[in-house]
C-alpha cells in the first residue's frame, strides 16, 4: 500500500576535463517542503478569496484521491503567510504612504470555543487615479480581534 516516489536528477560529466555538473533541485516556495506554487496558490485562494476552510478542502482533495491533512494544509498556509510577509509589508507601505486614504471596518463573525464573536476586518485602499496621481492603486487588508 506504500509507494516509493524516486526523484531523479541527471548527472552530466564531461569527457576532457572529467568534472561532473548536475541542475539544480526544482524550486519549493517552502523550504523542506513537498508543495509546490500551484497548490499552494490553490489551497490560499480556496482559504482567503473563496472562504473555504481548510477541513473542506482536505476533503475535496480526498474525493480526488489525494490525501491531504487539515493539519498539513494548516501548516503550509502559515508557511505560505511568513514567506509572503516581506510583499504583505511594501503593500502596506505603499497604502499607507498614499495622500489620500479609504477605510472600510467590516465586522465578520468568528468562532470561539463555544459561541460566536465579532471580528473585525479592516481595509485600507489607495487609488489617486481620479484625481491624476501617477501612483498604482493597491488594497491593504488587516483582521483584528477587536476594535484596538
């Protein structure tokens, strides 16, 4: 019932000066980790743009005969969250730098240990192009806990 999955990389030697070069290993967004660009963006998209949490996720991947852990997709979103902060920081810099600024406190509702409490998600937008600015438009997004 176990499978060996055998990645082979070629070696090329060269006949004249005998030195042995190999390519290099295929990229992986997270180090040490099996996933690669596609699903990881499937797994964020399915999480944050179509609200789909992650158990249903892991079972949609189990119909299809992959088997994926809540725990494991967990794991690869935070590590897909801290390998995208540095992008997540020039976005908000660029938001916040802008002269005018929009915000929106939109409240969601969060599960707690044993009822519902209100959550907050906060959106910061920049968009000078009305008004003849040469800076690119962009949306920063942040959720809180509370109103602090």
């Amino acid at each position: 019932q176990f499978r060996v999955i055998q990645t082979v990389r070629e070696k090329f030697s060269c006949r004249d000066c005998e030195s042995i070069t190999q390519p290099p290993a295929p990229f992986h967004p997270i180090a040490r980790g099996r996933a690669g660009p596609w699903l990881l963006s499937t797994i964020l998209t399915g999480k944050f743009a179509d609200h789909l949490p992650l158990n249903r996720q892991s079972e949609a991947f189990a119909r299809e005969g992959i088997d994926l852990d809540t725990s494991t997709l967990a794991d690869w979103v935070g590590a897909s969250t801290a390998t995208l902060a540095p992008l997540i920081a020039q976005i908000r810099a660029h938001v916040l730098a802008a002269e005018r600024l929009h915000g929106d406190d939109t409240t969601v509702p969060v599960l707690a240990k044993s009822r519902t409490v209100t959550g907050r998600l906060w959106t910061y937008v920049r968009d000078d192009r009305p008004f003849g600015g040469p800076a690119p438009p962009a949306a920063w997004f942040r959720y809180s806990r509370d109103r602090k």
